[in-house]
C-alpha cells in the first residue's frame, strides 16, 4: 500500500519467508497470514536496509560535505549495489529494483532543479497520491483494505452490501482511513521541512527514515489486528439460526 511495501519472496532457507513463520506473509500479504511478523512484513532485514540505506547515505553525505552530486552518487551507488549483490546471489531483485526506481527519480530531479530537497520531492507525491487514494475508496465505499483483504482471500466483495456483515465492513472502513492518516501525517510533517530548502534537509531525511518503515510496520500491524483472519472471523456472521419446527 505504501512506496516501501514490497511483497517479493526471497530465495535460501526456509524456502520463503512465510516458511519462517507459519501463517506469516511479507508486506500486505500479512494481512491474509494466521500470524504477524514484524521482520517479514517489512521484507526482512535485509529488505530494511535496501530500503533505508540509500536515503541515509544521501543525508550523511550531503550533512558531511554540504554538496549535492557526491551526495547523489553515493545513493545511487548504495541502491545499485544492492541490486547487483541480488543477481549475483540469483536471488529475487524486486525490492531492490524498487528501491533504485525511487532513487533514480530523486536523482534526476535534485540533479535538474540544483536543489537537495527534491531527492525528497518524489516521496511526497507518492504520498499525496496514496492519501488520496485511500480516502477517495472510503468515501465511495470501496475501502482499499478491503478491498486487498478479499483478493488475498480470494473472498468475494460481498461485504460492501451485506448488512450481516456491517461490522467487518466497518473494520475494513476504519483500517482504510488509518493508511490515509499515515500518508496525511507524513506530509504534514514533511512537507514543510521540504519548503524550508537546503537548511532543513537533514531534518526531512530523518523525518522521511523515521515515518517510512517504521510507521509502515506499525500501521500494518494494526491493520492486522483489525482484519486479520482471527479479526475478520470474528466479524463475520455465522450461519443463518434455524427456524423452529
């Protein structure tokens, strides 16, 4: 649902991570798993630091030498690593593809305008679409938790209409506008640190590292315990009572 949620499967033992933990799933996937795993929903330690390493690198660099092209060769160096160190390995390259892609754009931009706050400026339209997104499908009732949930499940729509299960539809509601509230919070905490140009960089990059993976997780795990499948079971409506004879 998020820039940072990439649901591959990589290779070695256990065969994928879900092998790890029983139920378990990686990023959204999560979501349809019998349990919760912190470390595989955000794609593993190794998806962690493919995730956050380049954004780090740029900061240090750029609070270190106050300069923008060794500070974007640095990022890009970092995310191109990783994906070579992946094809070597032969293992899944997805998320670190992923990752370069979102590179690669703050790149070029903070290379065209000259500015080191662009590298930033691509995540916050990334933002400002998911925000919408998530709010539009809620105010037409289609929350996009939901609407996740039943692909994952391979579970019908049904939901949106049937009056038995008001509060599943609820929760899946609730769960949509609390993704919108993480996009809305992180543009509102970044947003401004990003009109404040060069002097406030290290500030929106500690700020973009800080609301990324971690609030990611954080709402992911509460969304799992809304509408989890012990959650959503406990929603549904059970079967229709009897009539007397």
């Amino acid at each position: 649902m998020a820039a940072d949620d990439r649901p591959e499967v990589p290779g070695g033992e256990p065969a994928s991570p879900a092998d790890a933990v029983p139920g378990a799933g990686r990023g959204v996937r999560v979501l349809a798993g019998e349990q919760f795993s912190l470390v595989e929903a955000i794609g593993g330690v190794r998806g962690l630091v493919e995730s956050v390493l380049p954004g780090l690198v740029f900061v240090v660099v750029y609070l270190a030498t106050r300069e923008l092209v060794p500070s974007l060769v640095a990022s890009g160096a970092v995310a191109a690593v990783a994906v070579v160190v992946r094809l070597l390995q032969r293992t899944p390259a997805t998320q670190a593809f992923s990752g370069v892609v979102g590179v690669v754009v703050g790149m070029l931009w903070a290379s065209r305008t000259g500015e080191a706050q662009d590298f930033f400026a691509w995540g916050l339209w990334v933002n400002g679409a998911w925000l919408t997104g998530t709010a539009v499908s809620a105010l037409v009732g289609w929350p996009v938790v939901g609407v996740v949930v039943s692909l994952l499940r391979g579970e019908d729509m049904s939901w949106r209409t049937d009056p038995r299960r008001a509060v599943l539809r609820r929760r899946y509601l609730g769960a949509t506008w609390l993704w919108a509230g993480m996009f809305a919070a992180r543009l509102a905490v970044q947003l401004p640190l990003y009109l404040q140009g060069e002097d406030a960089v290290g500030w929106l990059g500690t700020a973009r590292l800080a609301m990324g993976v971690p609030l990611f997780a954080l709402v992911l795990w509460v969304t799992w315990l809304l509408v989890g499948p012990r959650a959503g079971a406990a929603a549904r409506p059970g079967p229709p009572p009897t009539p007397p004879r």
